[in-house]
C-alpha cells in the first residue's frame, strides 16, 4: 500500500510524534510510506523516522520560500503535483490548516483522504475563518477522524456533511513500553512532573499556584515542568513571586521525555482541554501514577473514568490540590495506579491495536491497494532525513 501523511512540520508537538510513529510502523510491516512537512521552510525533525520512510519538505519541490499568497499558491501546487506524481493509495493528513490543503489538493484525483484532528475542535477555540473552511471543505475528505469518543457529537455538529467520522486514538510505540523504569531511591528528592507546552491551554499557571500551596507538606517533592512555549516569562515570574525557585523548574524541551517520564514519580496534566492527552498516556504507559483534569476531552477516556489515574473536576484547584496530596501522601496508591495505568495504555493504545482500527478505516474508506501482512524491519530508525533527491537549507517558516 502506498501512503502519504501529511503534517505541517515535524517539532516537538504531540501530533508529530504521532505521525513518526505512525510512518514508522506502516514502513516496517511493507508500506511505501511518504511523510511530507508542509511547512514554508524546513524547520526541524525532532523524531526518529526509519530510513524506509521517504521524507519531504515541500519548500523544496515550491517556487523558493516566498510568504503570503504567492508562497501559499506555490506550495499548494508542488503539493498537488506531489501527489500526483506519487500515486498514493490514500492520503492522511494533520491538523486543520494541513487537513484543508490536502482535500483541496487532492480534488479529482480520485484518491482517498484522511483528515485527523488531534484537538477538540469545540474547544481549541479556532477562528470563525477556520470553522468556515473546516465545514466547506472537510465534506469532501473520505473520512475525518477524532480521538475520542465524546468529540463525535459536538464535531458533527460543526461539521454537518462529512461522510464519515471516525475514533482514532493515538498511538503508543512498542519503544515506550520497553523503557525501563528505575527502582526508587528512598534518599532522592521526589519528583512531580508535567509535559507540554507553556501555553494558556495547559493551564500551568494553576499548576504552579496549587503545587506552591503543598510544597512544605511534601518537602522532598519538586514539580517540574518539560516544554517551552509563550509564557515561559509570565511563568518564571509567578514561579519567583511563591519563592518556589529550585522546587519549580521549568526545564525546557528534552528528546528523552520517555527518560525523564520513568524516572518520575508522579505525573500531573492541569490543561484546559486536550485532543488526546498523548503526555498523560505516555506517563501511564511508563506505569507512572498520574492526576489530571477531567478537560475536554481525553483524560476521562485514558483513564477509564478515573479508574487508572486520579481524575479531577476540570479547573478545580482546590480539588487537585486535595488530589495532589493524597497522590503524593500514598505510595501504596502510586504504585496501584502505576501498575493499572500501565496494563491499560498496552491494552489499548500499543502501535498493533491502533494499527488494526487504521486498516479498518483504510478498507472502509475504499483504498484500493490490498493490505500487506506485516514483515520485520530491515533498517534502522534514525533522526529525520530529506528525500535525497531534494535539497534545501534549514529555515522555519509559517504554516502551509
């Protein structure tokens, strides 16, 4: 079968791990596997990508990296002409501006297309523009997939003529179980820690409000806080203001989150809303004991309803401040949590159970290629490379 993913850039984000693992796996079971970064530059790729995985920029196959309509114009026709070229038997794409151009670019051909949110669309807060496009254009994809089950009505509502809506949770990589976790050191400080982005929509200046309120209950614990983003000054600040220096770090972007995860002893997701809340699976998988917000939407779905990791009313800071101290008190019930948490995420969420809900989609969305049994990997995974037929040097630019 051959497949094109497409996704703006391949950073640091939740959806671009998703999408390396996902090119990664249909490549190692026999899939002729394309990954296009739609980005005006090249940016950056921050995971690993098997070499069977043909990668592109498609500021390299477009007229220079010129900005506004001109750039967007010839971007969306090297896209188109991509495609073309390519013959793919179906077409999956990332995230909304992504989503758009490749229906659009894609018009005629005759090619099935996959159009993957990985936000709430009825929270995510985006523009009445992208509400507009999103509700002409989507009708014409395939099929649009959600991660969780609540998001179904609300984005139907949106979104009322699309064909089919699908449930497509993330997926875990088979690495993320094999992660090993130390045993605990009695003498070492204890360590609460948080991953995503410093942006409003995770929340954390409640986070830093409500762990300051616990720290001389819990004096050998710190909170810190993986990721970069907008409000790393506002935060720093407000970190300084409850004297929590040294006890709050903000520890910036690692490319061993896993790492950093398992030798954690809890994990907490304070955000406003989620798509998935791929962090908080990830924590749970490494069988890290974790509390989270009861947001929109995701967590109460990971959790099974509170069953696999404490789940509190979204927003709440008193009731995650009850949470954290009964979480941080008991380490009979970290340790139950840890162990439930971790057979849950395999359960559910390993790379072979979410690649049998794909091919399930791939058949009925109609892709013509017969689905290949897999095979074992012949090459090594290693960090992103450019189609070695194209050339061009590193720069960020705007979204496609």
């Amino acid at each position: 079968m051959k497949i094109i993913l497409l996704v703006s850039s391949m950073g640091s984000g939740g959806a671009e791990r998703v999408a390396a693992t996902l090119v990664n796996a249909w490549a190692e079971r026999g899939d002729s596997v394309t990954l296009v970064a739609t980005f005006s530059g090249r940016g950056t790729c921050f995971y690993p990508v098997t070499s069977n995985v043909r990668f592109v920029y498609l500021a390299d196959l477009s007229a220079g990296r010129r900005r506004g309509l001109l750039g967007y114009a010839s971007r969306f026709m090297a896209l188109r002409a991509l495609i073309r070229s390519s013959e793919p038997d179906v077409i999956v794409s990332f995230l909304t501006n992504v989503n758009v151009a490749g229906i659009l670019a894609s018009t005629g051909l005759g090619i099935p297309v996959i159009a993957c949110e990985h936000n709430d669309p009825s929270a995510d807060g985006r523009s009445t523009f992208w509400r507009l496009l999103c509700r002409l254009v989507y009708p014409r994809a395939s099929a649009v997939t959600v991660l969780t089950d609540n998001v179904v009505t609300p984005f139907r509502a949106m979104v009322p003529r699309v064909a089919h809506i699908a449930v497509m949770p993330n997926p875990l990589p088979d690495e993320l179980f094999q992660q090993p976790r130390a045993a605990p050191d009695p003498t070492a400080r204890r360590r609460l820690i948080s991953v995503g982005r410093l942006h409003p929509q995770k929340n954390y200046g409640l986070l830093i409000d409500t762990f300051a309120s616990l720290a001389n209950e819990f004096p050998q614990w710190d909170l810190w806080i993986w990721g970069d983003g907008q409000e790393r000054v506002q935060l720093e600040a407000q970190i300084a203001q409850r004297s929590m220096a040294g006890r709050i770090v903000l520890a910036g972007v690692t490319p061993s989150v896993w790492v950093e995860m398992a030798r954690s002893d809890a994990f907490v997701m304070s955000s406003r809303f989620e798509g998935f809340g791929l962090a908080l699976a990830e924590s749970m998988a490494l069988g890290v004991p974790a509390v989270a917000f009861d947001c929109p939407s995701g967590p109460r779905q990971l959790t099974r309803d509170g069953n696999d990791a404490l789940l509190v009313a979204p927003g709440d800071a008193q009731a995650m401040a009850d949470a954290l101290r009964r979480l941080l008190a008991d380490e009979s019930l970290r340790a139950e949590l840890g162990r439930k948490g971790a057979i849950s995420m395999r359960e559910r969420y390993s790379v072979h159970a979410v690649m049998r809900i794909w091919d399930d989609l791939f058949a009925r969305v109609g892709v013509r290629a017969a689905l290949r049994a897999p095979k074992p990997a012949d090459s090594d995974t290693g960090a992103c490379a450019a189609d070695s037929s194209i050339s061009g040097n590193p720069e960020r630019g705007v979204p496609f």
